[in-house]
C-alpha cells in the first residue's frame, strides 16, 4: 500500500500587482506557503505581488534576483 499526500491549492485573495521589497536579511521563495524551497531572496530584492493567501500570512508572484520564479514568501518578510 503507498501513500500519497494531496496538498490542496492555498486559499488566495486577488491583489492588485505590485511590486514589494525584501527588508528581512533574506526570505525563502517556496513553491507553495510553507513547502519546498525554490530560492532565496535578500534585503532589497523584489517580488512583484499578484495575489495573497487567505491570510495574507504569504504573498505570491515573480521573484527577482537569481530566483526569476514565481513563488510564495511570508508577508512579514516584506516592507509595508
């Protein structure tokens, strides 16, 4: 018998695109909140924003710098 995990696709809000800056040291740009890391980006790197997650705890869209992916960091990562 093999198990096999189904993560359900996060709860999004639709937001207007923006563009935020990183003002934590660095943040991790993860395929979806909370797993796999896909890449890292540092202080005064940017993210173009497209959506949130229901929580608004992790923010969505194309990381700059060496990343060039789209993926989810932690809000709280980001300036305000």
């Amino acid at each position: 018998l093999i198990a096999t995990a189904v993560l359900a696709a996060p709860a999004v809000t639709q937001a207007k695109t923006t563009t935020r800056t990183v003002c934590a040291d660095s943040t991790y740009v993860k395929r979806s909140p909370g797993f796999v890391v896909i890449g890292t980006l540092f202080k005064d790197q940017k993210i173009k924003v497209s959506r949130y997650d229901k929580s608004h705890k992790h923010a969505y869209g194309m990381a700059a710098g060496h990343v060039n992916k789209h993926g989810w960091v932690d809000t709280a990562d980001l300036c305000h």
